[in-house]
C-alpha cells in the first residue's frame, strides 16, 4: 500500500529536530519501508512555500518553484512504501489551500500528521523566531495582537493559523477519515529530547528503535535569551530591511543569531503570568474540542495547557541598558575575532616555479594577481612631468 504521513507542522514544536531526524536516518527508515521526498529537506521547504503562495516573503520568483510540490507528491505516488513529507510553513495554509495540495496526493493513503507543545511556550518561541527572521516587534505589542485576534475569535491572524490546534486539523483534515488525523503532543520542557521522535514515529508507524537520530537533537533551532532578542531586534531596525531573504536567513539569522548571539546566555524570555492564565483557558477549550472530536492523541494533552512560572519572571522587553550595551561590544568583539581568523586561515598565493624564493624568476607575480596589481595601481599612475594622476580620485 502506498502511504503517505503528511506531516504539517507546527512551527517550534520540534519540526527542525524532526526533520533532520528523517534525514539523517533515511536509510535506517527506508529498511522499514519509509522515505523522504526529494534530494534533501530544501525541496520540501520549497514546496512548502509554493503551496502556501508566499514566494516574494522568502526571497523566490513564483516561476522559480513552480511545480515543486507536484514533483514530490510524483514520488510519493512511486515509492512502494510510506512516504513521509514533512515542513511547518503548511500549517498555516488556508483551506483552499490546504485542499489543493491534498488533491495532488489523492488516490494515496494519507495521513496527517500535527505536532504542537503547550501554548505559552509556543507563544514565546513564535516571537523569537519573527525576530529571528527580521522582525522588530517587541512582546508587549505581540502579545496585545495576538491575545485581541484570540478575543475576537479570529482565526486569520498568522499566529492563530499555525497553532489553533482545532483549526489546522479541521482545514487539513476535513476531508479524511477521523482516525488519520494524528496530534502529535511535545513533551514539556526538561524531558527526554528522544520522546518527541517515539511519539511522531508511533504517529506515523515506524519503529523509533531501529534509528539512532540523538545527534540530531544537537542542532535544534537555537534559543536565544532575553537580551539577545532585544540585540538582534535592535540589528533589524539598523538593517531597515537593506538585507533580503534569502540572505537575511543565512547571513543575520543562522551567523549572526544562532552562531554569535547563541553564545551569551541570558535568562530565557518566559510568559508573564497573566497571559498564561489567559492561554491555559484557550488550551482547555482546544484539549475538550480535541476529545470530543476523537483524533488519535501521542502523547498527553495536559501537556498542551501552558503553566505558570515557578519564579518571578521579568518582562520580555524589559532589558537593562546597561546590560545590553555590554552584550553589544562583547559580540562586536567577537564579530573581529572571526573576522581575524579568516584572515590567518586564508590561504596565501603559492609561488611561481623556476626559482628558490628571492630569486627573480620565482617571486614573480602569477599573472592574474600582476593584472589585479596594475588595476589597483591605475589610480597611482605617473603623468607627465612626473607627478601622480589624482583626477581620478576627485
């Protein structure tokens, strides 16, 4: 039978250490009868994006990525097994959306699959990540939006569309039997990182004994603390969008963010105790809709209902000036330690043969460096009379 485990997202419920997991098990899965689609998870997340029609927002032509999701769910349709497709960006698709995708995969078992953590950390991970991708919006503003669409029952705001559990099962799930509608609950924080990868594998019907991804749990998204955030949104109102995706991805989120300010650790920002009582409600109301509704649930949906901090927490925003002006020289300094590196680890140009270095014929410059020498030193060029040409300088 060919199956295919459609799994939906969501964001920053484990979807990076999931993904990779797939990955770099894939031989290991594909003894039990499963595959990805595509030659690496970068197809999948173009796909992604043409299904969703957000081309312009990560940096692609529509012409570019036109076809990308019928070419993987091709596949799909020819490999004698499970196939398993798997990006967050789907979770936020409308339901025209979502129907156009599936009608692709249609004629195949399909299930789909949602895996989503308790709320208030979702909340708190969802703004981290928009700063990470160039936003500048700080918590207390994100937090007023997102509580006022909750209040307005409305399901169009971006956050909602990606983590009203109720909602993208319904938009993705409407027209399959109830039974291959699976959630996929998050453990809290603190526990085994490998429990995750046992309750998608028990979603989607593989055996989590016969793979090995606990290296991949090393390189999950990484988290960033209070005064960190408050840097890198400082950053994006310098940058004022000068750098695009998908430049902004690779240069500001994953050199700058996850591999500089990763580094310094301060506390990690948490839900103020008032909005997680204002989420658990939500929560509550989602686990009985959930219930009544029967989805096969991995995991337990009391683990979805966000708690209270156990300490006093500061704001979010709240960040001592102070404490980040420091922060601020400690990564420029560490900006020029690498960028001193690079200059030690650069490779100097071999010498010429014919010649023991001094001798005239070896330290001659290779030609293509002698003709970038007399382009430097157009510019310094003798003009008559003897003195140097500086118009061109004016």
């Amino acid at each position: 039978m060919t199956r295919v485990v459609l799994h939906v997202g969501a964001p920053k419920s484990g979807t990076t250490f999931l993904q990779r997991a797939l990955w770099t098990q894939r031989s290991a899965l594909l003894e039990q009868g499963y595959t990805c689609p595509g030659e690496s998870a970068r197809d999948m997340f173009q796909a992604s994006i043409e299904v969703r029609q957000v081309f312009e927002q990560w940096g692609f032509e529509r012409a570019d990525l036109e076809g990308s999701w019928a070419r993987l769910c091709r596949e799909a349709r020819e490999f004698r097994g499970t196939t398993v497709m798997s990006h967050e960006l789907l979770a936020a698709a409308t339901e025209e959306q979502a129907s156009q995708a599936l009608a692709e995969l249609d004629g195949l078992e399909v299930h789909l699959v949602l895996s989503e953590r308790d709320l208030g950390r979702q909340l708190m991970s969802e703004w981290q990540e928009r700063v990470k991708n160039g936003s500048t919006q700080p918590f207390g503003r994100f937090r007023r939006g997102v509580l006022r669409q909750a209040r307005g029952k409305d399901a169009d705001g971006l956050f909602w569309r990606y983590h009203d559990i109720p909602g993208v099962l319904a938009r993705w799930g409407s027209h399959l039997p109830r039974e291959r509608v699976h959630l996929v609950v998050a453990p809290r924080a603190g526990g085994d990182p490998l429990e995750l990868w046992r309750r998608f594998a028990a979603a989607a019907g593989f055996d989590p004994e016969r793979s090995d991804p606990s290296a991949s749990t090393d390189r999950a998204n990484q988290t960033l603390g209070t005064h960190e955030i408050a840097l890198l949104r400082s950053v994006n109102e310098a940058l004022d969008g000068r750098i695009k995706q998908p430049d902004y991805a690779r240069v500001v989120k994953r050199q700058f963010a996850q591999k500089l300010l990763a580094q310094h650790h301060s506390p990690r920002p948490s839900a103020p105790p008032a909005l997680v009582a204002d989420l658990r409600t939500i929560a509550e109301e989602w686990c009985r809709d959930i219930e009544q509704r029967g989805y096969p649930v991995y995991g337990d949906l009391e683990e979805l209902l966000p708690d209270p901090p156990t300490t006093e927490v500061a704001a979010p925003d709240d960040v001592d000036p102070r404490e980040l002006a420091g922060l601020s020289a400690a990564v420029i300094a560490d900006l020029l330690v690498a960028r001193a590196e690079e200059g030690r680890t650069a490779k100097a140009p071999p010498a010429a043969p014919g010649g023991p270095p001094g001798d005239g014929a070896g330290t001659r410059l290779p030609a293509r460096l002698r003709s970038r020498a007399a382009r430097l030193a157009s510019p310094l060029r003798r003009a008559p009379g003897g003195d140097a040409d500086t118009s061109s300088r004016r």
